[in-house]
C-alpha cells in the first residue's frame, strides 16, 4: 500500500450512518461557503446554515475575527414552507442546491450592499448595521444583483430583466417576447454542461448591463410527469438532446434608460456562449463552436456591439472549459488555460506562469496583477494558489485535501475539505508569506462512520484508488466481498485525501462487510488534458478496463479481496459504469446497482455529450459503442436500476427502455422508481433507506450474509 489515512472514531455507529447523511444532506448543512470579501479583504460574506441539520441558510458576516448575523430567513418570512418561482427552483436543481432560506447572494464593489431573495421577494440588508428591509418587485424575483455602486438592484421577474432603486422604483430593461424568450437567465445547456450559471453582468460603472436573451422554440419539448399522481398535468421542458437544436442566445447591452444594442458575432460558427462579464477593460465574452473545438475570447465595443478576437484556443478533440476563465489582470493581461499532453498550465498575457505538472482546475479572481487559481500537483489533492508577477506562483493553503475560495484586498479565504472534514481559514499576507488570521465556524456533524481509506498507485497507468476495510475487519479473518464505488467519469473525482462526503459512504458499506475500492481511471479530471481526453469516441472502453484493472491489482496486493464476489454500484455516469460491467464483464463483476444511468447517449444533452462523442449524425458509432441500448441481452447478472421519475438531467427514459429491452430479451432485474425524485433526489427518507435498499440488494445478489457489527 502507498499510503493510509485513518481517522476512525473509536466506536463507529454503522447503523445510525444512512439516517445522518440523509439528514445533513450530505454532511453539506452548517458548512460555509459562497464567500466575498470587501476591498481592503477585513470583512468576509458568507453563508451558512443553523446547524448540521437545519437547512436554512442565513448571511453571515465575518469581521476582525467575529461573526455577526446579517440575515435569517426565519425571523424576516417566517419559518413555514418556502415558495419558490419556477425559475429559482430550475436554478436550484441546475446547481444541485440542498439548503432553503438564503442560498444565494450578490453584494456591491464595496460589498456593502447586499441582495437576496426569499421565497420570491427581494431583500436587502446593509453590511455597517441596520436590519434587512424588502425593495419592492414586479413580480417573484430570482437572481437580484446590486450594482457596482450600490445604486440599484437588478433582477429577473416573469422571463424579464428589471433594475429597481432602493426606494421601489422599478424599471423593466428587457421584457420577454414570450413563453420561450427569458432575459438573464442562464439556459439549460449552460447551467447544467456549461459551467455558466449567470445570464447578465453589471458595467463597472452602473451605467449599463451585458444581458443575455436565450430563445428555446426550436429545442425539443420534453414532458415530465408525475406517475404517482395521475390528476398531476405533466411538466414541458426543453431539453436539447445530442444531435438535436440548442437553444438561439443572443447577447444586448442595455443602458439604464431603457437603450438597447445587440452584440454581435458569428453565432452560426459559434453557437455557445460559454462565459461573460464586464470588468475596467470593457465587456467581453467567450464563445464556442458546435464541435467544441475552438474557444474564441471576444472583446465587445460597449459603444456599437462590434466584437472582435482576443485570443483562440484550439484542440482536435474538445478545448476543455476552465471556471473562472477567461478573465483579465488590471493592465489587461488575458487570463486562459493553456493545454499540452501531459499539463494544463495557467498562462497570463500569453506566457505560461506555473509549472510542468502543475494541473490548472479553476481561476478564482484576479486583483490588481494577481490570479488567485486552484491546481492539483498530485490528483488526490486540489489546492488553493496565487499568482504574482516577480514572485511567481506560490500554494495558500498547506494541509492535504481539496480546496477552492476567494480572495480580495490581500486576504484569501481558503475553503477545504481536510482529513479532519470541512474546514475554512481566512489568510493574511502577500508575496508568498500568506498567514492565518482566523477561522470560520463550520457547525457540520461528524460522520458516525469516519473514513478509514488506504490511497493506492495502481497498474501500469497509476490508476490512483482508495480501498476502505471495516474496522472490525482484521488481517488473515477471511476474505471479503469486494464493492466498487466509482463515479469514473468527466469533471468528477472521489479518490482523495479529505473526508468528503463519498469516502463516508463508501466506508459505511465497508462498515456492512464489504472491501471497497474506488478508482479514478482515465476521463476524471486531474490529472492532464490527454489523460481526460482519453475517452474521446469512447466513454466507456477506457473506464470500465480502468476499473477492471485496479481491482485485479488490488486484489494481488490485498489477500482480504474475494474477487470471486464482485459487485458494483453507481449513480449517473457511475451507474452507467456499472450496468456496463455487468453486461460487458460478467467474468469479474457479479451484481450492480446502476442509479440514474445514461443507458442510451443520443438522448443525453448536446454540449455534454457531443465533446465526448461527437454530433451522433457523423459519429453513430461513437454513441452505439457507449450505450448500453442495444446490449441488454448480455445481461447474465443481478441488476438493480433505480431512477427518479422527475429527472430532468438524466430522463427516467434511459431505465424505463433500457428495462424493457431487458424483459423482452428475457433478462431478469430489478427496477426501482422514484416518484418525484430529480438526479438528486432530494427527500430525507428516500435517501436514508436508499443507501439500505442498495445494501441489502448486493448481499443477496452476492450471497453473502450481510454485515459485520453495529450495521442496520
């Protein structure tokens, strides 16, 4: 073994496990997070809710070591049932939010004016005192946003963008034309494949806002019903599937007073916009061809709309989007990735500024000539960096783990996800000698079940893989039924020195009697451009042998592994994965649960699943050789698939054919609805017993009887 991390309590409680993650939504409730500094970085906005089992998010402000209560939703609407307009809770399913109450804010450029909603109202409240007080709306509002100056708030009400005052005057800049037509609102392909939640972008002067106006009538309608209550009308979506329509998005600038002028570029050659924003050097954007091949960065004439080129990146296979980029330094100097084979560097007016190896993942925020910027110099680490012009790049934050953050005014805060769990330090300094200066509280619950995973470097490929055992378990007792637990896809990683949510789950089912192993192989992020690029034409050759190959190594270093006794288990492309290696690999794997799995990839979206496979009119073989549509008659082994009804990312479609292709090829399995359930589910009951259902499922299908002490 290459290394271990154990930080097992002394009496974990296996049984009391399913009941806690459901409750703390994932160890997610009483962590901080969504963080903005004030100019001279003395105050921090965050949010946070009550405890590790209250969902409701509250602003918090930190300042000379203190919090202090900006505002909680409890005492300005009460404590009932929240209301929330169709577009907030679309927002919230794109960004898989799982708090209520305070969920997002804006502020101003002085981070002293700052705007929320709450249950389709608008709020305010002053960061130097005072109590929150309403601004009157149109209508429900979703995503208000103060300008630079404080002046005036604009938000999005009924598809329309408006700006109100302070005092209630309300001013609608862009009204929709109609049902398909929204203004400022991010579409689905960018908020759920893209990576862009935003659709407008306030001038730094407060005059003016970039808005985007997106047009669905030619994507396909997509109808979500609720089979558990029939008198339930079904729900239009417009989904665009691979192959098929995206929506049209345009882009205005719209003054204040009501001027408008459309931003132009060659929208047939480059149909996505994939970021925007407005900073001292003017507004501009950047956009992507179909094929996903080219990445143009556009500067805008705030006067006329003209746009001419900054900078292209190009790649035979799919340029990869980096959050946060493109961005500018204060003289100007562009801020974009830049990929060779092995490296993602960052690069800044055209120079790369780190090193070989040094793995680009996010760009935080430029300040002055600074880039704050996460990197990964080993893939079981991310952590948080600053660039400095004559100082070069230097790391933030210290402990192993995973770390984003934000940074202003020569403070950093650095939000991490340690051995020890959720943990955020607020650092002081420049060039290089960055030193702690506080803490914020993080009211998490700590896992019954800590985890106790053994890192692994695995194959010739060096698959990275983490193993976890019971802790009852001891060396030379027997042997044991093997689970794996990947995800095993894009943008995804769950091998790594923290204790996230994932290696709590994956200990717990260690904790029932199993030795589970979980592998990163070739398509996760982390670990280079050709490495994620493997996949190119095929996701799933190259991910499933990954997985096959670290657990017949694994299984020659570790005698407690019976790899006679195999299962898998996964959700979403993780559970795509493991119905594949039942179908294809029945020699190794001998039971799966697949939850939520993308069975057939021509009805996946567009931008997602055209980077990996291409338009699936040029390349139908790139989409038959990764489906599983059209393999069920290979099925020889247990399959459980289970799939919220409400899924509107991965539609219930892929399980209900897939099944029935199953059945009429005689294949027995198991297929478990869930009524109302999104591609996360969100009900606290669902969740806890999910876990049990699964568990239960795999020591049958394996024969083994279940669990070793404390489980239930």
């Amino acid at each position: 073994m290459d290394g271990t991390s154990d930080g097992a309590s002394d009496a974990p409680d296996p049984a009391g496990f399913p009941r806690q993650f459901a409750r703390t939504r994932r160890f997610s409730l009483g962590v901080p997070r969504q963080f903005t500094l004030s100019p001279d970085g003395r105050r921090v906005l965050f949010v946070r809710t009550g405890s590790g089992r209250d969902p409701v998010g509250r602003l918090w402000q930190y300042e000379d070591g203190a919090e202090r209560l900006l505002a909680d939703p409890a005492a300005l609407v009460g404590a009932g049932a929240e209301t929330v307009p169709e577009e907030e809770r679309l927002r919230r399913e794109r960004a898989r939010e799982r708090s209520v109450g305070v969920v997002a804010y804006a502020a101003d450029g002085a981070a002293r004016l700052v705007s929320f909603a709450l249950s389709g109202a608008l709020w305010a409240v002053r960061t130097d005192g005072g109590a929150p007080f309403p601004v009157a709306a149109a209508g429900p509002v979703v995503d208000p946003r103060p300008s630079p100056d404080g002046r005036y708030i604009a938000y999005v009400s009924a598809r329309s963008l408006h700006v109100v005052d302070l005092d209630g005057t309300d001013r609608q800049l862009a009204r929709s034309e109609g049902p398909e037509i929204t203004y400022g609102l991010a579409e689905y392909t960018a908020a759920e494949s893209i990576g862009r939640s935003r659709g407008y972008w306030w001038a730094p002067d407060s005059s003016r806002l970039l808005v985007a106006r997106v047009d669905t009538a030619s994507v396909e309608r997509r109808y979500l019903s609720d089979p558990a209550d029939p008198a339930k009308p079904p729900r239009a979506i417009r989904y665009p599937a691979a192959g098929t329509a995206n929506a049209e998005v345009t882009v205005e600038l719209v003054a204040l007073d009501g001027r408008r002028v459309e931003v132009a570029w060659d929208r047939a050659a480059y149909e996505y916009l994939v970021a925007a924003g407005w900073d001292a050097h003017g507004p501009f954007l950047a956009v992507q061809s179909r094929d996903q091949r080219t990445v143009r960065t556009l500067a805008v004439d705030p006067a006329t709309g003209a746009t001419r080129v900054l900078h292209e990146r190009t790649d035979p296979a799919w340029v990869e989007l980096v959050p946060g980029t493109p961005a500018r330094t204060a003289s100007g100097a562009l801020v974009l990735p830049e990929d060779t084979p092995h490296t993602r560097y960052l690069a800044v007016g055209g120079h790369r500024v780190t090193g070989d190896g040094l793995q680009l993942r996010e760009v935080l925020g430029t300040e002055g000539e600074r880039v704050l910027f996460t990197a990964s110099e080993d893939p079981t680490e991310t952590h948080v960096w600053c660039y400095e012009p004559g100082h070069g790049a230097h790391r933030l934050s210290r402990e192993p783990g995973r770390y984003g953050g934000a940074g202003r005014g020569g403070t950093a805060v650095l939000a991490g996800v340690t051995a020890r769990g959720a943990e955020v330090t607020v650092v002081r300094g420049a060039a290089g000698a960055y030193a702690p200066v506080g803490a914020l509280v993080s009211h998490a619950e700590e896992p019954v079940v800590a985890p106790r995973p053994r890192l692994l470097t695995l194959g010739e490929r060096e698959l990275r893989g983490a193993l976890y055992l019971p802790s009852w378990h001891r060396e030379g007792a027997g042997k044991l039924p093997v689970l794996l637990d990947p995800y095993g896809g894009p943008g995804l990683q769950l091998v790594g020195r923290d204790r996230g949510w994932p290696a709590c789950v994956s200990q717990w089912f260690a904790e029932q009697g199993f030795a589970v192993l979980v592998v990163d192989g070739r398509g996760t992020p982390g670990r280079g451009p050709a490495w994620e690029k493997a996949v190119h034409g095929d996701q799933l050759g190259p991910a499933l042998q990954d997985q096959v190959d670290a657990l017949r190594a694994t299984g020659e270093r570790c005698a407690a592994l019976d790899l006679g006794r195999v299962a898998i288990r996964g959700w979403s492309f993780g559970g795509f994965l493991a119905a594949a290696a039942v179908l294809h690999r029945p020699d190794v794997f001998h039971a799966a649960v697949a939850g939520a799995p993308p069975t057939d990839q021509r009805l996946y979206d567009t931008h997602w699943k055209e980077r990996f496979l291409g338009h699936p009119d040029a390349h139908p073989e790139h989409y038959a050789r990764s489906s599983l549509a059209g393999h069920g008659h290979r099925l020889r082994r247990p399959l459980l698939l289970v799939h919220g009804l409400a899924d509107d990312n991965v539609a219930a479609a892929h399980t209900l054919r897939f099944s029935a292709e199953l059945l009429a090829a005689g294949r027995p399995h198991t297929v478990l609805p869930l009524p109302g359930a999104t591609h996360s589910p969100a009900d606290d009951t669902v969740n806890e017993n999910l876990l049990r259902f699964q568990r239960d499922f795999l020591l049958d299908a394996l024969g083994t009887a279940g669990g070793g002490p404390g489980t239930g």
